[in-house]
C-alpha cells in the first residue's frame, strides 16, 4: 500500500490566494504532479462541487476539501499550511491548516478506513498543534504516518467494526440516551468527524450517545435494542438516512452534517429538549422492533426485510398513481379509460376533444384523460419497483437495474404481484453473489456499474422468461378468478381477515402484507371486475380504525391515559382520518396487550362490513380526504365509525378491567436491578 502522503504533497508556510478555491486548485496540482490523478481539472473541478455542497471549514483554523474522483489514483492527502489564512465557511473564522482529500471512485475499504481515520485525528487538538509546530514537510508526513498506521497494521473486519460506530461508553442508570446517524456526501471526512464531536459533546453532559457512521469506510447498523432504548435521535446528515425506518416513532433533530461538527452541544441540548416534548417531530415510517443487523439475520429475517424493502419503495408509485387514476374517473368519468390514450395524444389545452355530456365539456374530458394516463403510467411502474428495491436489499445498487428488469418481465408475462417478488429475490440473490468476487483491481469499478447488472439481468430474467414467468402467471390468474368470484359470507370473510392484519402491527410486515395485497389488484379493476375496488376499500377503512379508536378512548376516559397519550389522541383523529395506521403506535407501545386486541377488533368490523355492503375505493390512500375516488361513502364512514366505536370500548373495558396483579416480590426485584 503506496503512503497517503509524501513530503511532495505538503506545502508549508506558503501563500496560495484568498480564496478557497485557490488553495485547492494548487493542492490539485500538487496530486497530479505526484502521479496520484491524471487531470488537474477534473480533480480541482470534483473539489470543487463537493464544496459547494457544504463548505469544509471546521473549528480550530482547520479546513478539509475532500472528493472521489475518476481522475485520482490513489488515495492521497495533500496539506498546506498557509501564511495567509483562508475562510473555507468556518464560524470561528478563516483556516491556516488546509487537507486536501482525494479518493478514487471505487477505493477499497481499507483506503478509505485510513482517511476517515485521519479524519477523526483531526478533531484532536494536540495532533492539529503538532502539524504547526512541525519545521518540515518531513515531520508532517511522520506526524500522518503516525495517526494511520495502527488502522493499516489493524485493517479488516475488526477495525471495520470500530471506525462505523461511535459510542460514549456503557449507559448509567438514569442516564438519558440518544442515538445518531452521520453521513456527508462523499463519507469520507465530515461524517466521521461529525460523530467524533457529538460523542465528545454528549460525554461532557453525561449523556449516552452512539452514532451510526453511515461514510465510505463501512457501515455496521445500530442494535435494534439500541435504538429502541433511546429517548431521541439525532440525524446530522447531507444525504438520506440508510434504514431510517428504524428510527421510526423517535423524537428526532433533522441538522446538515457540518452543525455536528459546529455545534455538537446545541445538538445535544435540542435532542433532550425534543425527548420532554410530546408535539416534538418524530422520524416518519414502521420499524419492526425484531430487526437485527444483516449480519445476524437468518434467511427469513433477510426474506422479510427484502420484502418490506421492496414495498416501502412501491408505494409511493402506488398512492400516487391511485390517486390521479382516480382524479382522471372524477373529472373524465368512467369511459376515460377506453378513450385516454386517443385524448392525450391527438389533443392539447388549444384543442380540445368533444365534452360530450361531461360536466366540464372538452376540458373535462383531456384533464381526465391526462389525469389517468399519468396515474395509469406511475401504477405501471407497481411491479418493477417493487422487485428493483428487493434486489436492492439484497444487493445494493448493484441489484436496483436486474430487479427494475425482472420485475417488468413479470409484468409482461402477465405474472403481477407474486412475479415481482420472485424476479427482485432471483435478481438480489444473483447480484449479492456476484459483488462477493474477489476481482482483480483494475475490475472492481465496472463490477457494480456494467458486469454484476448485466449478469443479474440475464440470469434473474432469463428464467422468468424460460422457467418460472409461465407457472406465476398462470397462478396469478387464478388467484384473480377466486378472488372475483367471491361473493356473500365470503367476502365478508376475506374483509374480516383483512381488518385483522391491519391492525395486528400497525405499519409493520403483517399490515404492509394486507396493504401490498389490495393495492396490486387496482391495476386489473374495471366497472365489470369491482372486487380489487372493494378489497382496497375494506383495507383503507380498516386501517383508519385504530388510531381514530384510540382519539376516541382518551376522550371516553381520560384518566385512563397519561397526559402524552392524551395528547397523541388529539393528534391521532387526524392521523386516522388520514389512513395513517401509524398514529396507533404509540398506545400500542405504551399498552400493546390491551390496545392490539381491540383495535384488531374494531378494524375487523369495518373490514367486514365494507365487503358486505359492497363499498369500492379507487384510491390507494388519503381516507376521507378521496371521498371523490369511494363509491358509496356515507356508508364507508359508517363502517369506519363501527369499527372505531368497538375498538374504543374494548380498550377501555381492557384496561379497566383487565387489570395485571402485582406479585408481592416485584419490589424486591426492582431494588435487585437498582
């Protein structure tokens, strides 16, 4: 391994401008005159972009411009030391010390462990005094060698371990807990620098904090215990959180990845400020509390996650679509879809189609044409996104354009749904394994990019096409003809089972199961074939029940509820007139013996009675607020406000009477853990 820097790299006491590109324009020409990068102008302007992302000035009089760039070698370390200090956006004023990182686009992970590593050091006071007390470019060189060899001689899965997570140390009794995520656009320096600063920031106010370092240097994911623990989150990140839905219910503080580093404290402050306050925000989405690292799952736990995965990222295509198919029967009616694609194409604003007896005339009928197609294009995407974002979680990016692939192979061969699923685990599975080669170097930057694709594509849609399209499509047609058969006791069978997943976790597998379920029959609806309508309709309204039960409860009998559950109630008439399951959580979390049972109740009852009284809906989500998309929707709030008053009742029988007993040793036990 070739050092990080030599004395050729290090300019010392030297004027380079005033401005902050000066000094990385001059450092830039120092790495390609090194043989290190093959371009000034492609590495400058790489440095360049990174900066105008966020400026790299960090207290101290320290400055770090870092990228990846084509253009470098290997990874290199440049450093000026300036006569004239230069302001690269730093608070406490212009930087003396400026390091120039710069990584290849596909530097290996014990590089790229080395220059977080240096990253860190650099929060350290007496190693940023040595670089201004060094005479010559020979001590700054030691001084670096120094700080990273014991990652070099330490690389490996151990050390992989120890630079992705950051923590104060064992939490005391009492003590409050916090959990953070840093991540900077390239990883490479802010991200653990940032992680660095709040732990040491938290171990100042006795706080428990361990961070996440989501950088290039590897990433080994929080204990699930860990984050269940916390009393708030910390999210000090210029890029999206990896895995946020872990998070999922915590009072959370949103901040760029520079205040990490800026202001750590502050940070701190709001964090255990946000942990108090029940109207705090909270981070969005499920998380399913038996999670646990990719490391320790076993194949069904993988399995599970793949699939959430999967259906996370189909929905937005899903909900959305829904909603302008929906919009397009409103404005357009029912007939749109026979004439939509003529419409769109052959007539414009200036030109409109004949209105017939449409209440808006011609604009009636283009705006409900448009409105359809874009709906109908977005719905079409169902079964692609769902298989890409599998191979996804199983594979990373490398697996996101095979799982697109088979995903729309499926859909081609008519294999819906259940080919999806199957397409994005063959193409996950393929590409996973293919990224585990040991290449040679020169091959490692197209393995992701062009062969892992291009082999998981032809093999994972090769056998959808040759092996296994056929037999799901074929199953997949009969599970339509079942379902649109079914009539009667039946279907009120069906709506009940469906009410019951729903409610069962609020958000997590079960309830996205029963969801996913609905929202892929809405692509086969037409006014002769009405039951994926009704099936959606009876999951939309059954999962609306349970947090309008527990709005409900706390007004029926408050003093059955703490002052924060009174005020999530307030919160949860909303959530739950909204089809948002999730505004449940919180009773769950707090009760989850007693507030499950009753709402799996009450949502059974509206499920069921939405498939008895025939109610259709053709929108994916919005609750009340599609009444236009729900046919028969004085009746859908009936059901809804049924189920919503059983639900209510029971949980407040539940916990007035189903009471727990103490036993007499339960204070003995409690001094024992104190």
């Amino acid at each position: 391994m070739s050092a990080l820097i030599t004395p050729e790299l290090v300019a010392l006491d030297t004027y380079l401008g005033t401005e902050p590109k000066d000094v990385i324009r001059h450092l830039a020409e120092l790495v390609v005159a090194s043989g290190r990068a093959t371009e000034i102008e492609a590495l400058y302007a790489d440095a360049l972009a990174r900066e105008a992302k966020t400026a790299t000035g960090i207290p101290g009089g320290l400055a770090i411009p870092h990228c990846r760039s084509t253009a470098v070698l290997e990874p290199t370390l440049a450093l000026a030391r300036l006569s004239t200090p230069v302001d690269f956006g730093s608070k406490d004023g212009p930087a003396d010390l400026v390091f120039l990182i710069a990584a290849p686009g596909g530097a290996d992970q014990e590089h790229l462990q080395i220059l977080a590593k240096l990253a860190r050091s650099l929060m350290k006071k007496d190693f940023t005094a040595a670089l201004r007390d060094a005479s010559n470019t020979q001590q700054i060189v030691e001084l670096v060698n120094n700080v990273v060899a014991p990652v070099a001689v330490a690389a490996g899965a151990h050390a992989a371990r120890d630079s992705a997570n950051t923590r104060t140390g064992p939490a005391r009794t009492g003590t409050k807990r916090i959990v953070a995520v840093t991540a900077c656009p390239t990883g490479i320096a802010h991200t653990y620098m940032a992680a660095d600063s709040l732990v040491a920031a938290a171990q100042a106010v006795g706080v428990d904090l361990q961070v996440e370092t989501q950088g290039s240097a590897g990433l080994t994911p929080l204990d699930p215990a860990v984050i269940a623990a916390a009393d708030a989150v910390i999210f000090a990140v210029d890029v999206d959180v990896r895995g946020r839905e872990r998070f999922a219910g915590k009072p959370v503080i949103n901040a760029p990845v520079k205040r990490g580093i800026d202001e750590p404290g502050r940070l701190i402050e709001e964090a255990l400020a946000a942990a108090l306050n029940p109207n705090a925000r909270r981070v969005s989405g499920t998380v399913d509390q038996n999670d646990a690292t990719e490391k320790s799952e076993h194949l069904g736990q993988k399995l599970k996650r793949a699939l959430l995965t999967g259906v996370s990222y189909m929905i937005p295509f899903v909900a959305g679509g829904g909603l302008l198919i929906a919009l397009g029967f409103l404005l357009g009616g029912y007939a749109i879809t026979d004439v939509a694609d003529e419409v769109v194409l052959n007539n414009s604003l200036f030109n409109l189609p004949d209105g017939g007896a449409n209440v808006l005339g011609g604009l009636g009928v283009y705006l409900g044409a448009v409105f359809f197609k874009i709906g109908a294009l977005s719905m079409g995407f169902l079964v692609p996104a769902l298989a890409g974002y599998i191979s996804f979680a199983i594979a990373d990016r490398p697996g996101i354009a095979p799982g697109f692939v088979a995903g729309s192979v499926a859909g081609f061969m008519g294999a819906g749904f259940l080919g999806g699923i199957v397409g994005g685990l063959l193409a996950g599975v393929v590409a996973a394994s293919f990224a585990k080669l040991n290449v040679p170097r020169w091959l490692r930057s197209l393995m992701p990019v062009v062969i892992i694709p291009l082999i998981a594509s032809i093999v994972a849609s090769g056998l959808m096409f040759i092996v296994l399209g056929g037999p799901i499509a074929l199953l997949t047609v009969g599970l339509g003809d079942w379902l649109n058969g079914m009539t009667g006791a039946s279907a009120v069978i069906l709506g009940v089972i469906l009410g019951l997943m729903m409610a069962f976790d609020l958000g997590g597998p079960v309830n996205k199961v029963a969801y996913a379920f609905a929202v892929a029959g809405l692509g086969a609806a037409t006014l002769a074939n009405q039951a994926p309508w009704q099936i959606m309709a009876a999951v939309m309204a059954a999962g609306m029940v349970p947090p309008l039960a527990m709005a409900l409860a706390t007004v029926l009998d408050k003093k059955l509820f703490s002052v924060t559950e009174r005020e999530n109630g307030k919160a949860a008439w909303l959530l739950g007139a909204s089809f948002i399951s999730e505004g449940a959580i919180p009773f769950a979390a707090a009760d989850v013996f007693r507030v499950i049972p009753a709402a799996m109740l009450g949502a059974a009852v509206t499920g069921g009675l939405s498939m008895a009284w025939n109610i259709t809906s053709k929108a994916p989500h919005g609750g009340v607020f599609v009444f236009f998309a729900i046919d028969n929707f004085l009746l859908f709030l009936l059901a809804v406000a049924i189920g919503t008053v059983v639900s209510a009742f029971a949980v407040v029988g539940l916990k007035r009477y189903a009471v727990r007993k103490r036993t007499v040793d339960a204070p003995e036990a409690v001094l024992v853990d104190a």
